[in-house]
C-alpha cells in the first residue's frame, strides 16, 4: 500500500540521500512528449536541506527539457528506487524553479549540494543550474516489480508475483484495484474495471470531466474576450463607448 506524507520524513531523507541513482520527470502544458531524466552522482549533486525542500545540481547536457518545463509550469517529479533486498520506490512532488548558474543565489546555495562542484574533483564542472523542489507530497510504494542488483548481476525479483498470485488465489484482486486504482492522485477516472465493480457510471463520469475541461477553455476563452473589450475600450474611446456601439441603442453612453 502506498504511503503519503506531507513533509520529507528523516529517515526517507537518510535512505534517498544514500542511493545511487535518482530521476526527474516534467512535462509542458501542451505537446507531445513527457520528459524522464536519470541522475547519477548524487553525493555531490542532491541535497535536501530542509523538510520541504530538495535541491540538485543540473549538468549541460544534449537537451534542456527539464528547465524548459519548469519556466513554463513549475511541475517535476523525483524518483527514487531500491535495487537491493529491500524494495522501495519513494516519488516527491514539487513545485520547482531554475536557479542558473552564475547568479548570486546559485553561489549561495551551491554549498550545500555535497561535495559541490570542484571538491575532491568529484563535482560536477559542467553544471547549468540548481534545480529548486518545493516538495508538497511525498510517496512511498512497494517496489516489488523493481529488480535487484546484486554482486554485479540483475535478477529478477520475485515478489510482486507473488504477492499477485496471492491476490488472484484468495480473490482479493479485485477489491485492491477498487481501493487502489480509481482515481489518480489528481482525481481523475482510472481504471475502469475497477470503477465498474464500485457501481460508477463510467461513462457519465468520464463526460462529466470531458464537459469541465471544455468549461475550462471556455471560462479562458469568455476572460480573453473581455479583457480583448477592455484593451480596445481603453485605447480607442474608453469601454462605454464600445459597449454602446455593441448594444446598439446607447445603453451604455453614460458608462
């Protein structure tokens, strides 16, 4: 079962920091692809100074999608997962901004990720920016489907099938889905199987989020085309002029 906690607990905090490899995910508002970045070198390029904040160093690389994301939206995602006899997969969400290199607060904060960019030669010379994370939830899961690495070789590890096999043996599959897998964290429809064993109306309820996106374009669309009035009103006679040629009869002369 997963677990939410609103701030960094301490001893996450301990087992991310010890981990070899973490990733970031993003996304813009519009367009096609999703980003996922692994991150190694975590010694000198994470850090989390405070139970609500992460930091990691971001290195010149082929793309810059995660940045891109990030002055758009502010969305990221880090992840981290066991590959030892201990599964876990422990996910932030942030709210995160781009700190770039060179500026008074990218040498401020600099210190604090590790061994920092030149000490011991184990930094990071081609870094970019400080990536920022206001972290406002954080997850833990099983990582049963995470294989293991051990003595230099991958295996596969055996216990989400077991667990699985277990479920499906005592009938109990289906009711981990309804508790687990109708919604998103977001609250959007899931898994429909799911959705039909709890009695919704599958259907209805995906048209009635169909039907509040399509407000919400319209709501942006209805709040363009006043501020559209607003902007030629000011600039070409005042609003009330505007509002008495669309009105047609002076219902608005004395605006």
């Amino acid at each position: 079962m997963p677990q939410y906690y609103k701030t960094i607990p301490s001893n996450l905090k301990t087992w991310a920091l010890s981990q070899p490899l973490f990733f970031t995910a993003s996304a813009p508002l519009k367009g096609s692809h999703i980003n996922i970045s692994p991150k190694g070198l975590p010694t000198s390029s994470l850090a989390i100074p405070t139970e609500s904040t992460l930091l990691y160093l971001d290195s010149t690389g082929s793309g810059c999608e995660t940045i891109s994301h990030l002055y758009e939206n502010g969305r990221i995602t880090i992840m981290l997962c066991s590959f030892d006899q201990s599964p876990r997969i422990l996910r932030f969400f942030c709210r995160g901004r781009v700190v770039e290199h060179g500026t008074a607060e990218y040498n401020l904060l600099l210190p604090s990720l590790g061994t920092g960019e030149k000490s011991n030669g184990k930094g990071i010379p081609t870094a970019r920016a400080i990536i920022y994370c206001d972290v406002f939830k954080v997850q833990t899961s099983c990582g049963y489907g995470v294989p293991l690495f051990l003595e230099g070789k991958w295996e596969d590890r055996d216990t989400l099938n077991n667990w699985g096999q277990k479920q499906v043996d005592n009938g109990k599959l289906g009711e981990y889905q309804v508790n687990n897998n109708v919604r998103s964290l977001d609250g959007l429809p899931g898994l429909r199987n799911a959705r039909r064993m709890k009695g919704e109306w599958t259907r209805t309820v995906e048209g009635w989020v169909v039907l509040l996106r399509v407000w919400g374009y319209l709501a942006c669309f209805l709040m363009g085309l006043f501020l559209g009035i607003l902007v030629v009103g000011t600039t070409s006679g005042g609003l009330g002029e505007i509002l008495w040629k669309l009105d047609g009869k002076g219902f608005a002369a004395d605006w």
